[in-house]
C-alpha cells in the first residue's frame, strides 16, 4: 500500500499491522473528506474480515492512543458483528484477552477513551446469549484487586465486593463504574423493544452488584477531588434510566436501588457535588418521580428549604442568575411539579408551604421575564400546573369543599398578583435595547399569564374580574399607565373566560363610564402608545357588551376615530372599528351620516394607510348591508365607490407622472377597498334565511334597476387595474376578492355580480398573469356555488372555464413552462365540474386533452397536481345520474382510460409513488372499485403489467391483495391493504416507520 | 439526558413527519442508510417533535365550536367538534366544517 496516495478510484490494500497502524494514525489527521472516507472504508474491511482479531489486539499494544482507541473499537465491532465466528473456548480466550488489556492499561496513565471503549467491549461480551461470563462486576473487581486475570467461577464465594474495593486504585473503581453504566445504557441504545427485552435480565441480575459498589464509592471519601463522585452520581443516573424503562416494561422492583438516593442527596449540601447532583433529582423529579420514595421526598423538601436554599432563593430574587442558582430553581420546579397534589392539599405542612413559598417568590426576582428574569417563565409553569389540579380536586369533591381550597385559592390569587407586577410594560427607553427574542421572550410570558388567567377563572370566578376592573379605575385616577396597561391586558385576557353578561355589563360600564376613553384620547397625557394600544383592544375582546349597552357606542367609536390618527394606534383602531361595526351593525344605521363624515376627514390625513381605508371602509359597507332594501343601500354605497373612485383618480395622476410604484399602490388600495365592501357586505352567517320569501322585486336591482350603474362602476374599476397591470399579484388578488363574497349569496346585492363578469376576468387571464392559479381557483368557486344564476349561464360559464383551462395547460406544453400550481387549479375547476356540469364537460372540444393531463400528473413528481389530478378520478370514475347519451360517453371515456388509470395507481401503489402519497392514490383506487364493473379486470392487469415495479411480490400476493381490495369495496380499510401492499413491494425493511 | 426514551409516534403521520418518513424510504431505497439507521431517526424525531412543540413553540390560537361528540378510552381524549372559527396568532380566522381533536397525555400511562 502506498498510504500517500489516496486518490484515484482505487481501493486502499493493507497487507501488514504497520500499513494498518499508520493508516489508522492518518485517518485522525485533518484531510480532504474524499480521503477519510477511503480510509474508513479500508479500515472496516480489516475490521470484518478473520484477521480483524487480531489485528485488534495487535492495535492495541501500540504507544499512540488513538491507535489503541481503534484496537478496543475493532473488539467491540468484531464481537457485534462476527461473534457466530468464535467457538464457545475462543470466547473464554477473547473475555480473558479483553481484561488481560484492561488491567494493562489501566494504571497507565491512558485516556479515558480507551478505557472505556474496552468497558464497551467486555458489556457487549457480556450481553451475548450464550457466554458463560456471569457476574461480571464481581469477576472484574476480583481480576483488578489480584492485578491478573482470575478464573471465572461463578458459584464460588470469594471476598465480598465491598472488602475489595477499597483495596482498588481510583481508576480501577472507575472502570468497574464504567463498566456498570455500560451496561445500563445499553438497554437505552439498543434499537428494537425484542432486544431491549431480551437483556433486561441479564442486566437486572447486576443491580446488586452495583449497588454494592455504588454503596461505597458514593460515601468514599479516601479519593481526593469529585471524580469518583461525579462518576458514581452518573452511573446511579443511568441505572435509574434503565430501572425506569424496565419498571415500564417488565414491573422491575425497584426497592434494591432504592438505598442509594440518600447517599446521593446528601450531596446536595456539598458544593462539590452540587452541580452533578442536582442535575440527578431533576431529572428523576421530572421523568420518573416515582421512584423517589415519600421518604425521599420529605428529605429533598427539607433539603430545599433549609438556609442555604433561602439564601440561593434570595440571590435569584436579587437577579443573581448563574448556574447555581437557576439549577436549584429548575430543581425545585421540578419538585413542585412532581409533588403538587401534596403542595396543594397538605399546605400546612412547613416545609410544603415554605417551598410554595418560595415558588411564589420565583415570580418576583428582578428583571423583565425572558430578558434578564429565565426563572419566571418556567415557574410559572408549575403554577399552571398547581391551578390545573385545583380545577380538578374542585370539580371531582363534594360538598363541603375541602378545607384546604380556601387557601390554595388564595395562593393563585397572590400568584395573579405577583404576574400582573411582571407583566408591567417597561418605558420605550429599555425596550429599544431589547432584541427581536428578547421581546418574543417578554410577549410569551404575558401570554402564558393570559393562559393562568383564563384558567384561573374557573377557579376564582367573578371576584377576579372585579377586582381587576377596581385596580384599572385605580390606576386610570393615579394616572400610572404601566399598570393600567397591565390590568387592562388582564381584563382582556378574561373576556372569553366570563360568562356572566350582567356581571360584565356592569363591571365594563363602570369602567367605561370613568375617563378611560378620554384620557386615552388626551393628547397633554404622556400615554404610553402600548396602554392605549390595550385599551383599544379591550373593545375588540368584548364585543357583546357594546351590543347590550348601545349607549357606549358613540364615545367608544369617537375614540376609535381619534386613535386612528395616531400612527401607532392606527392600525388596531381600523381593526377594531370594522370589529364593532360588524358586530353592532344593527345598532349603527342611524350613524351611516356621521361614519361617512368621519371617512371623508379620514380620507385626507396623509398618516391614513391602505390597510386602515380597507377597514374603515369595510365597516361602513357593513352597516350598510342592514338597510332594509336596496334602495336604502344604493345611497351609501354610491358614497363609498366614490371614495374608491378618489384612489383611482389619484392612480391616474401617479401614472400621469410616471410613478409606476404610486399607481400600482392606489390601484391596489382601491381594490382592497372594494374587497373589503364587498367582503363587510355579505350577508351574516347567522342570519335566518326565509325560505319562503319572494326575493323577486328586487331581483334586478344591482343588475338592471337603479343600481345597476353603480354596479357596473364597480365592475369598470375591477376590469381597469385587471387590465392593465394584472402582473401585480395583489391586483389579481384583490379582483378575485371583489367577486368571490357574491358567490355565496342567495339574495342579490351590489357585488353579487352576473357569471359573465367572472367569466370575463377568467377569460382575460393569460400565463403571464400572476396567480393565475388564484384566477382558476375563483372560477372554481363561482362553480361550486352561485345559487342566484340561472342554470343555463351557469353550465355556459363552466364551459368556457374549461376550454380556458384546457388552453392555457396546451399553452404551457407548447412553452415548455409547466406551472405546477397552475395545473393543479385547472384540474380542481375540472374536478368541481364534475357533480354539476359532467354534461356540458364531456362535451368540451378536445376534452381527452384534460384525462390525458391528469393521468400524466398523477405520476409527475409536483405534489399538488398530483392530488388534484386523484380528486379529479376519485370523482369521475363514481356513477353520475345521466342520460343515456351522456352515459355512453362517459363509459366510453372509462373504457379508454380506465386500464391506463389503474396501470398507473397500481404502480405507485407498487412501490413507486411516496408513502405519504398513498392515502392520495387510495381515494381514486376505492371509487375504481366500488363504481366500476371492469375494476378487477383493469386491476389484475395492472398487477400482471410488465411495468409493475417490484419484484418482492410474487403471483399470490397480489392476487391476494387484488381479492382484498375488491372485497372491501371502497371501504376504509383500503388504505391499510395499500400501505402493507406497499411495504410489501418496496421490502420489509421499510416497516420501520411504524411500529 | 432523561431516564427513559419513550415517546408517542402520533406526529409520524403529521406533514412534517412524513416528509421525514419520504426521505428516509429514498435514503434507504438509495441504499445511502440502513434501516436500522432510519428507524433510529425516526424515534429521534418522536423525541425532537414532542420537546419541540413543548418548549419552543410558542405560537397559540383560540377556537370556538360546538361539541358534538366527546370520549375519554385508553388515557386518551378525543372531541368532535363541530362548526369551529379558530382565531389564530395573526388575528386571522380560520374556519372548518367539522374537526377531530385527539389529545393524549404528555407522559404515557405508568410512565410518571
């Protein structure tokens, strides 16, 4: 071997022990990625092949560590891999050849990684079914203290463990602790549950051994420094770890390991041991708390409240929040979390209520929560958790409650206060110096506070909220905003909590009725935009109430109409207006004057932005729609499309002055505004639909009576900025909007628009228009429902879609340009033709242009055509009620693609398509099947087909599948036969993604 | 490091996981891993997923609707609920017809 020159496609050769050390010598070397890989693929050939034994205790009698490193490896490797190659006395040999080097090494001032890679070996060895290497720990401490290899005689009773130990080297203990965490992780890493099963005995069988020696080195206080602690704390960790699984699994006893948890929390009063130990209870208190005993608890609840503890408690509050303390405060977290029903119910217990104690104090150290406060945040969490299980203990109690809630109420109240305090805005001067995580951080414990809140109610009821609404009348007269900021976001938190409307109402008017909404709207007061910005929510959160109290109406909205001025408020005050207007609607058509008033002085303020317009106008449109007849509409409306019309003048001039960005803005802005109309001027969900009413007189209202020129305004906008800059995404997607709201009206109305204007825009859109996808998926839903048209203009607009559709995809062929989402929305308009228009469709020139698409898009790799391209067969293959005529042609059409289809379905099915696509390919296979005659046939074929992909099933399976499937009918359980079939083709390796 | 790694494999048929699951099958397909190797993905990803969406999602929605039908089998919950407005982070509302929540409970029976 030349170990210089690695490159070329060549294979590296090793022939002799030295090729291999140095290889293995350059493989720890930095090199090119190419290179390491070669060495690593020579290195694992030697590795597997007869000689690698060898080679392995050849490696390891080198001076370089890393080599030795390698010489343990390849005995692990070996003893996983090849051990069938042993004989029962070659294996004898390789135990006392494994020790042999441990006890060569272990005093030798060698690293750790050795070392333990040969701990790794020998707890392979031992877990191998049929060696005869029993007690290892025991047989181990025995070799160390002889310094030899000593027989292996199980039965025989020599010293004890304890009396031998204390005889050994520190690193001899540590490498019987190596050796005994080994084995305990093991459980942990091996893959399937069969494995881990199958060693849960033979590992159990060690417990005693190692709490022996546990039993020592965790009290040992011959060996300087905390080495031998640390490592014993862990190897207890990882013991837990594997008593944990096999309680889960097999009902291990957990008694025996039991003893050492003293040993290890008196640790806890150890600096030294501190950090390791903390890290053990933690974990235990949260993953497996029931392996502590009451016992163990009681002590870590004494340990946690001694005076040390107090004084850690103290530090945090203080802000002092480094590693000791915060592990402390996860640790008694953690405790709280594991012990909460006895925290909760046995509070006159010292220590439990000193522990709340100070888990109360958790939410009241220094600092803004999750900028320079990390404590608060999780200790809130247990608080969730201690409200949680009062929620619980109150409703499964009877009467009289236990006498323990008075208190713990009382608790979660201090707890409120203690979040109300945190939640406190701090000035804009800290929080500019705050990063995008830091404000995340802030923002998500307000909303955890939000969480306590609503779950608090149940437990506190009314009392909060009042007390609550008492504090913001306090701070509105004290004039300190933080905190009616703070209260405010409370309330707010509780608005869906209450269910009491009374109670509300008159809370809220209280509150409504102070000078909350004129101060808010005085501009000498330093208000902080964040206060006034919750208090303009609160009118968003409580609907209801201005509904009840319509008296609260005019000051509120004046409010509303006054923040808008303000940039910062703007924006959640347009929200709110179009939210209440929507609301009270019915409250506010005596105000239509003074809100079109109010949008004319609007309409000029240079700080009013787009969004704000679509809102406001939106809102307007809104009350409107509950005029009660058209003609009382056309007025107002009329108003409003000429404030649109502003904006389309004002694109005029920007275009004018060649300022393409101003125009495209007004044309946007002018369309969002229509949008939102016509969107506020839908009819409500809720409201009650006569059945029996004539709609008729004004049936022709908007279309061809007095409002049919507004209409067609409204019309001319959308057709203008659609025209002309239709490769603006918002523009489309706006025109879209202005259209869709109408769709699903049963009356008519100024934007329930004739099919032929839907038609028109679909039409008029090319493959350079953007969203064309958005376009298509319009025309879909005008298809889906568009209950006031005539059936005929219906079928006529569904033809026309189609025949656009089928054009733009022969557009996209002959361009070579396939948009995938284009596709996708024209073969969903197909499909939605279907139930309806199956008729008019399958008369559609060149219509076998569209079933040879979406047969080819069921197997191209673009994920939405492909489910578009499924729902399009799921739906044509189904029986449809026609005529004879129409009968025949669709038979005819399922004679020609039929066996295409299942060709196709059965391939993916097959093992070609994605797992994940199988529920896709399921639902056009059971139409297939339930609805057709020839399906078995088609499918049988499909199986026998040359291009079936897998060779993993034979004859029978297959037939046995197709039997399956036929004999489900399109029932549920198809997609289970498909995905065993499918696991069945691919191979049984891939089983693994479900156990 | 927790004492044991159990942890429900629900979030296999989530988006997310499947994608997973999809790249794995090609990985194995490509024979670039073993089995062995994706089925250990996979129960990293059972733990990744739940301590994800436990710790550092933070994102949160309200919803409305009305309870159609409820049950409580096998520790776990699951509602039917029907008619349902979520109002999401965004301030944007989403609706569904009908909706299925199954709730299991964070630490498997017998695990605490």
């Amino acid at each position: 071997m030349d170990s210089n020159n690695f490159e070329g496609e060549a294979p590296i050769e090793l022939r002799s022990l030295e090729e291999v050390e140095k290889l293995v010598r350059r493989l720890y070397l930095p090199g090119p990625f190419q290179e390491v890989s070669k060495i690593q693929d020579a290195l694992q050939k030697i590795q597997r092949s007869q000689e690698g034994w060898r080679f392995a205790d050849a490696l390891l009698q080198s001076h370089d560590n890393n080599v030795r490193f390698f010489g343990a490896l390849t005995f692990l490797i070996k003893i996983n891999k090849d051990w069938e190659s042993l004989s029962g006395e070659d294996a004898n040999l390789l135990l006392d050849t494994l020790i042999q080097w441990l006890l060569r090494l272990v005093d030798g001032g060698i690293p750790k990684l050795v070392i333990r890679k040969l701990c790794s070996a020998l707890v392979a060895y031992y877990l191998r079914p049929d060696i005869t290497w029993k007690q290892p720990i025991r047989h181990l401490v025995q070799c160390l203290n002889e310094g030899n290899v000593v027989p292996n005689n199980p039965g025989e009773q020599g010293p004890s463990i304890s009396s031998m130990i204390s005889q050994l080297s520190l690193p001899s203990i540590l490498v019987i602790l190596w050796f005994s965490r080994g084995l305990a992780e093991e459980v942990k890493a091996s893959g399937s549950s069969l494995e881990t099963h199958k060693y849960y005995e033979r590992v159990s069988a060690n417990i005693a051994d190692t709490v022996e020696v546990l039993q020592l080195t965790m009290v040992a206080v011959n060996h300087p420094g905390s080495t031998l602690f640390e490592e014993s704390i862990s190897c207890f960790h990882d013991w837990i770890g594997f008593a944990h699984r096999a309680w889960i699994d097999k009902a291990l006893e957990l008694d025996p390991l039991r003893p050492l948890t003293p040993l290890a929390m008196v640790a806890l009063s150890n600096d030294d041991m501190y950090g390791v130990t903390v890290e053990l209870f933690t974990d235990v208190l949260v993953n497996f708390p029931t392996f502590l005993t009451p016992q163990d608890l009681m002590s870590l609840a004494t340990l946690l409240t001694n005076s040390k503890a107090q004084d850690i408690i103290a530090r945090l509050k203080r802000g002092d929040h480094d590693v000791e303390t915060m592990s402390f405060a996860r640790l008694l977290i953690a405790y709280g979390d594991a012990a909460v029903q006895d925290l909760a119910e046995k509070a006159d217990v010292q220590q439990f209520n000193q522990i709340l104690v100070q888990l109360l104090d958790l939410l009241s150290c220094e600092g803004y929560p999750g900028v320079e406060d990390a404590v608060c945040d999780e200790a809130l969490e247990f608080w969730m958790t201690y409200t949680e299980h009062l929620i619980d203990s109150l409703f499964s109690a009877e009467e009289p409650k236990p006498a323990w809630m008075g208190g713990a109420r009382q608790r979660v109240v201090s707890v409120i206060e203690a979040c109300w305090a945190k939640i406190r805005m701090p000035s804009s001067r800290v929080t500019v110096t705050w990063d995008a995580d830091e404000r995340a951080s802030f923002g998500n414990f307000r909303r955890d506070v939000e969480d306590l809140l609503q779950s608090s109610y149940t437990l506190l009821g009314p009392d909060i909220f009042e007390k609550l609404a008492h504090l913001a009348l306090q701070s509105l007269q004290t004039h300190v905003w933080s905190d009616l900021e703070a209260t405010l976001f409370c309330l707010n938190a509780l608005a869906d909590a209450v269910a009491n409307a009374d109670l509300v109402d008159q809370i809220l008017t209280r509150l409504f009725d102070s000078s909350l909404f004129a101060d808010m709207m005085n501009k000498t007061l330093s208000i902080p935009a964040k206060t006034r910005q919750t208090a303009v929510t609160m009118i968003t959160k409580y609907p209801e109430f201005f509904e009840r109290n319509v008296q609260h109406l005019p000051p509120m909205l004046n409010f509303l109409f006054r923040s808008l001025e303000a940039p910062g408020l703007a924006n959640v005050a347009a929200k709110a207006i179009a939210s209440t207007c929507l609301t009270c609607r019915k409250s506010l058509t005596s105000e239509i004057g003074a809100f079109l008033l109010q949008y004319e002085v609007l309409s000029t303020l240079e700080s009013v932005d787009a969004y704000v317009k679509e809102k406001v106008i939106g809102a307007i449109a809104a009350i409107v729609q509950v005029l009660p007849t058209e003609r009382d509409k056309l007025g107002p409306f009329s108003i409003l499309v000429q404030y649109v019309e502003r904006e389309v003048a004002s694109s005029k001039s920007s275009l004018q002055a060649s300022k393409a960005e101003d125009y495209q803005a007004s044309a946007v802005c002018a369309l969002e505004c229509l949008a939102s109309m016509a969107k506020a001027s839908a009819t409500p969900d809720d409201v009650v639909i006569d059945l029996d009413a004539d709609i008729q007189p004004q049936a022709q209202f908007w279309t061809e009576g007095e409002g049919a020129a507004l209409q067609a305004q409204v019309v001319r906008i959308v057709k203008k900025f659609y025209g002309e800059i239709n490769w603006n995404s918002d523009v489309v997607k706006a025109s879209c909007q202005v259209l869709r709201p109408g769709y699903k009206e049963n009356t008519p109305g100024l934007f329930v628009f004739p099919t032929i204007v839907t038609v028109g825009l679909v039409m008029a859109s090319t493959l350079q228009t953007a969203r064309l996808d958005y376009v298509l998926d319009t025309a879909s839903a005008m298809l889906n429902r568009h209950p006031v048209e005539s059936e005929f203009n219906m079928r006529h607009a569904a033809t026309s879609f189609l025949i656009h559709v089928l054009n733009l995809i022969h557009a996209m062929e002959v361009n070579r340009a396939i948009d995938p989402d284009v596709n996708a929305s024209g073969i969903n308009l197909a499909a939605k033709m279907i139930p309806r228009y199956l008729h008019s469709m399958i008369r559609v020139p060149n219509i076998e242009k569209l079933f040879e698409t979406t047969l080819v898009c069921l197997e191209a790799p673009d994920l939405m055509p492909k489910r578009a391209a499924a729902d399009f067969w799921a739906a044509f293959v189904q029986k449809h009620e026609l005529s004879d005529e129409d009968q025949q042609i669709v038979r005819a059409a399922m004679q020609q693609y039929g066996p295409q289809l299942c060709v196709i379905l059965v391939r993916q099915i097959g093992g070609d398509g994605s797992r994940s696509e199988l529920d896709t390919f399921a639902e056009p296979l059971k139409k297939v099947v339930f609805a057709q005659p020839l399906a078995k046939q088609w499918l049988a074929n499909a199986l026998d087909h040359e291009e079936f992909p897998s060779t993993n099933v034979g004859p029978t399976e297959k037939r046995v599948w197709l039997q399956k499937i036929m004999n489900l009918r399109g029932a549920r359980g198809t997609n289970n036969v498909i995905k065993d079939f499918w696991i069945a083709c691919r191979g049984t390796e891939y089983s693994y993604a479900y156990k | 490091m927790t004492t044991a790694g159990s942890y429900y494999e629900l979030y296999r048929g989530s988006s997310i996981g499947m994608a997973l699951i999809d790249t794995l099958d090609e990985m194995v397909h490509t024979g670039r891993i073993e089995p062995q190797t994706a089925m250990k993905v996979m129960t990293a990803f059972d733990k990744s997923i739940t301590e994800v969406l436990a710790d550092k999602v933070k994102a949160r929605m309200n919803f409305k609707g009305h309870l159609d039908t409820y049950r409580f089998c096998d520790e776990v919950w699951t509602f039917l609920i029907k008619d349902v407005n979520f109002k999401l982070d965004n301030q944007n509302n989403v609706t569904a017809d009908k909706i299925k929540i199954v709730s299991c409970n964070a630490k498997k029976p017998g695990e605490q």
